[in-house]
C-alpha cells in the first residue's frame, strides 16, 4: 500500500502564534503515525513561487494522511496559529510502481 504524504509551502507572519502551532501538532502526527521528512532547511527555488518554509511528513497510507488533517487534535494546533501563517497544504498519495532504469 504507498504512504500518504503532507507537501506543505509556509510563510509565517507571526512567530508566537507559529510557536504555539509547533508545540501541539505533534499530538496528531503521533497518532496518524507522521514522521518528517522535510522540516525547514535550506532550498531553492529554480521554477515558480516559493515559500519561506517547505515541510514534507509521511505517514502510514493515503488515509493516515487525510485523517490526520480531518482530526481533532490536528484542527486544535491549527486554531493555535491565529492567523500567524499561511500555508499551502496537499495531502497525496505516494507512488509504489516501478521506477527508473528498474
């Protein structure tokens, strides 16, 4: 079964109100199984917008994924933001087929 994935672009506009976000999301991604893979970090922007912030978190399936941002607990640590970001968010489905020169 291919992993679910969050692509998220962030700019944040309040740092404080971001602050609060950080420290209770994690409760949802523990329970959905979320894992980072991408959480800031240096990047480039060769094509297209950009964002000041990229987050990549994988979670056990596509269904994880969407639950997770569906719950409770993940709606609360949003609320927490106040308006402090704006986000880019897709929720997707990972690819499990055959890959280059394979």
């Amino acid at each position: 079964m291919p992993k679910g994935y969050w692509v998220a672009r962030v700019d944040v506009h309040d740092t404080e109100s971001y602050k609060d976000y950080v420290a209770s999301n994690g409760v949802a991604f523990a329970k959905f199984g979320g894992r980072f893979l991408v959480r800031g970090g240096r990047h480039e922007n060769p094509v297209g917008t950009s964002r000041s912030r990229n987050v990549v978190i994988e979670f056990p399936s596509y269904d994880a994924a969407l639950a997770c941002w569906n719950s409770p607990e993940y709606q609360d640590a949003r609320a927490k933001q106040k308006g402090g970001a704006e986000m880019d968010l897709l929720v997707i489905e990972g690819y499990d087929g055959a890959q280059p020169g394979a």
